[in-house]
C-alpha cells in the first residue's frame, strides 16, 4: 500500500512542495526519531539549517498515557490545565514528573546534538517535521513549543496525515500534507520501508546536516569529488553519489539491500565513518525506478552483481579513481550481490563487508571469493547468523566473523550501527591502501 519508499524519499517530495521556503530565513524542525530522516530532505531542499525539537509528554500519575502537558528545551513547557483540574493533579506530583522526564529530555538532547547549541527560531520560520500524524498530539505540542522558543511563523509538515486530524489543528500558521487519506488506521502503511530509526542515525542526520551548512562547497568540505553520477549497466541508467576525501586510493561501494539505494540512512552513516578515515564511497542505486517496481529483481543477485561490476569498472575508467583498490560493502540481499561481483573481479577487489548480509545468495561462487571479507552480524539475528556460519565453512578467502551484541537484523538498537561502522572502517583501512 505504501506511497512512499522511505523516509528519505518522502522527504525529498514534501522538500519538493517546500520549495517556496527557499530563501527566506526557515530552519527545518525534525521530531525524533523517525521525523529526522524526512527532515533532513527537507533541510537540503531548501539549504536551511536541520535541528531537533524534543518534546516529552508529561503523563498523569495515575493514567501515565493521559497527557496533562509536555516540555521542551530551555525550561520550555506546555500544560493542559483542563486535564490537570480535571484530575485534581498536586503541584508535588507535577514537579516530581517534570523533574523526571527533563532528566530523559536533557539526556537525548546531549545525545543528537553532540555539544553543538540549539538552533535560534526568534523571529524566524519554523517548519516541523514529522514521519506522519496518526492522532496529531505530538505535533501539537510541538508546534507550541516553536511558537514559545520565538518563531515568527510555525509551519508543520509531513508526508501524511489523516484529513480529519488535520482538521482540528489549531495550533500551526500553516500545514503542507502530501497524502491525507480519509482513514489513517497507521503511519507506516503508507511507507514501503517503514523500518525504525536510531538514535545513531538521528546523531548523524544532525551531524551531516550542520557540516553541509557550514560549508557552502563540497569541495572545500571534502577536498575532492562530491556528485551525483550515472553510470550505464544493461543498457540502463544507474544513479549514485560519489564522494573523494581528497587524495585516496581507496573507493568502497556500496550494494545496498532489499530494494533501498543510495538514500540508505545506515548506508549513509557508514559511508560518512569511512570517509573519516580517507575512504572513498559510492553510494548506488542498484536498480532503476521502474526495476524496482517488481520485487523480484531485489533478489536477482546475478543481476545486482552485474551492476557492481559496471560501477567497478567505471571506477576504473575515471581518472581520479582509476589507481584506487576498490572494496564492497553489502547489507542483506546487497552482501550477496557484493559477493558474487568479487568472485568474478577475483584480485580487482581489495576488501568485503557484509553486514547483516545474505553471503548464501552468492552460492556456489562463494567459494571462489579471494578478497579478504569480514561478516559483521547482529547477535540477535539468529537466522541471518546461522547463515553467514555456513558461509565460512564454504570460503576460502581469509574472513572473520564478528558480532555486535544486542543487534537485530537492521542495527537499529542504541550504539549497533556506530559499532558495524567502526568495525567496517578497520577492515577496509587493513585491507585497501590509503593515500
């Protein structure tokens, strides 16, 4: 049912009908977790400023889901006074629950913004962002809390919401919606990757979007190559995004999986850590939008591999990239791809990582990989686990297989991702030479 690929995508459409935003003075407000991904689409659309507003609800003693107000950053608070009289709440008992959820408010909020300061609204626009509205409560209260940290005018903005909800919003200058069905039963039904969003991926989110700001060049943020690239596969058009740390001589792919591309947030924050260590990247679409449209062609590993061995090759053909070793990253289904690309390529390929991956799909060419390859898996995804065991036994390249405890399938938990990075960046800095 879903319209939307992914956050990423919805928010690239809703960055779309923001258009008329760019250029004025708007700062792009994403509501943890999964609003920051649309938010941080919206923010490169239109080269605004990407922040965070984190609102905690505050729940009645005794009926803990009864909202009776909620709080902000900066003392920042909202009370439904009609719910605290209804209720007959004590001033002790809503002290003793501001007190506690500003200790968890605090604690997130040093945790996305890394020491940087929040972003000024006084006298500007202010556009929140959120996933989807199901119930419209949190959008409410965030809006309010724009409004009391000085925004002139607040904008809310999401990819869908029920019409009826919308209806009875009060509380922004001005609502942008791109689906409003009739019946909203939930948010994800409308996303066809609606997988959950972590806390690492909301810190790089933030991250990335301060330093696209501060340097108004890619070039003179990264010293090399940062573009948008097409690349001709099968007598197709393969989009991706090449970014060059400078000098290096060393370039990892990346084959992402079950039918995402080179939008992929945890792609994107892997990708980001190699760069830090003077990595290349190539982030690709392995297929075309009208590919895929049939979900059968997220698992033609034969054809994904072909892809990689196009973009491998065009690699070679740049002159900027032409001497640089080049590795493969792949997740899921992408592992796969990735390595039956480097049991053709034999010697062309440097290094392998899986992660999370589906070594099994390269089948009986998993034998014949040579490139050095670590298989990085969640201890808590048993399936995918017992899989990448059997794989071992069958390879013959040196590899290494290396847990993140407390991960399941997608890296979602606190710290997984960062982890699968880390380890992903040692293996290409051992295996691929740096300039």
């Amino acid at each position: 049912m879903g319209i939307f690929q992914d956050r990423a995508d919805a928010g690239r459409q809703l960055g779309l009908r923001l258009m008329y935003l760019r250029g004025q003075d708007t700062v792009i407000l994403g509501v943890p977790r999964g609003g920051v991904p649309v938010a941080f689409e919206v923010a490169a659309a239109l080269d605004a400023p990407l922040d965070v507003i984190i609102v905690r609800k505050l729940g009645v003693p005794s009926e803990p889901e009864l909202a009776m107000g909620a709080i902000g950053e900066d003392g920042t608070h909202v009370f439904e006074r009609s719910v605290l009289a209804a209720t007959g709440v004590k001033q002790e008992e809503l002290r003793a629950v501001e007190s506690r959820e500003r200790a968890t408010l605090e604690g997130r909020v040093g945790r996305f913004r890394a020491g940087r300061a929040r972003v000024d609204l006084k006298d500007r626009i202010a556009v929140v962002v959120d996933d989807g509205i199901a119930t419209g409560s949190t959008a409410r209260v965030a809006c309010r809390i724009a409004r009391n940290l000085g925004a002139a005018k607040v904008i809310l903005a999401v990819p869908v919401a029920s019409a009826d909800v919308l209806a009875r919003l009060t509380e922004p200058d001005e609502v942008v919606c791109l689906a409003t069905p009739p019946r909203l039963t939930a948010v994800g039904h409308h996303y066809r990757d609606f997988s959950p969003t972590g806390d690492d991926e909301v810190a790089w989110l933030l991250a990335a979007a301060a330093e696209r700001l501060q340097n108004a060049s890619s070039t003179a943020r990264s010293g090399g190559p940062d573009e948008e690239v097409r690349i001709q596969s099968d007598g197709f058009w393969l989009r991706g995004h090449l970014q060059l740390p400078g000098s290096t001589a060393g370039v990892v792919v990346f084959a992402h999986g079950s039918g995402s591309g080179r939008h992929s947030p945890r792609n994107r924050f892997v990708a980001a850590t190699l760069r830090r260590a003077g990595l290349g990247t190539l982030l690709l679409d392995l297929l075309t939008p009208e590919e895929e449209l049939n979900r059968a062609n997220v698992f033609d590993i034969e054809l994904l591999a072909r892809r990689l061995i196009a973009a491998t090759e065009w690699l070679g053909r740049r002159p900027d990239t032409a001497s640089c070793s080049v590795g493969y990253f792949g997740a899921s289904t992408g592992a796969g791809a990735a390595l039956w690309a480097a049991a053709e390529l034999g010697g062309k390929i440097g290094a392998v990582v899986s992660r999370g991956g589906r070594p099994d799909l390269a089948g009986a060419r998993l034998a014949f990989v040579r490139a050095p390859t670590l298989l990085i898996v969640g201890s808590a995804d048993h399936r995918v686990l017992e899989l990448n065991r059997r794989a071992q036994v069958v390879m013959a390249c040196p590899n290494r297989l290396e847990l993140v405890p407390g991960a399941t399938h997608l890296f979602e938990e606190p710290g997984t991702l960062e982890a699968a990075a880390i380890l992903a960046m040692n293996w290409f800095v051992q295996y691929l030479p740096q300039g």
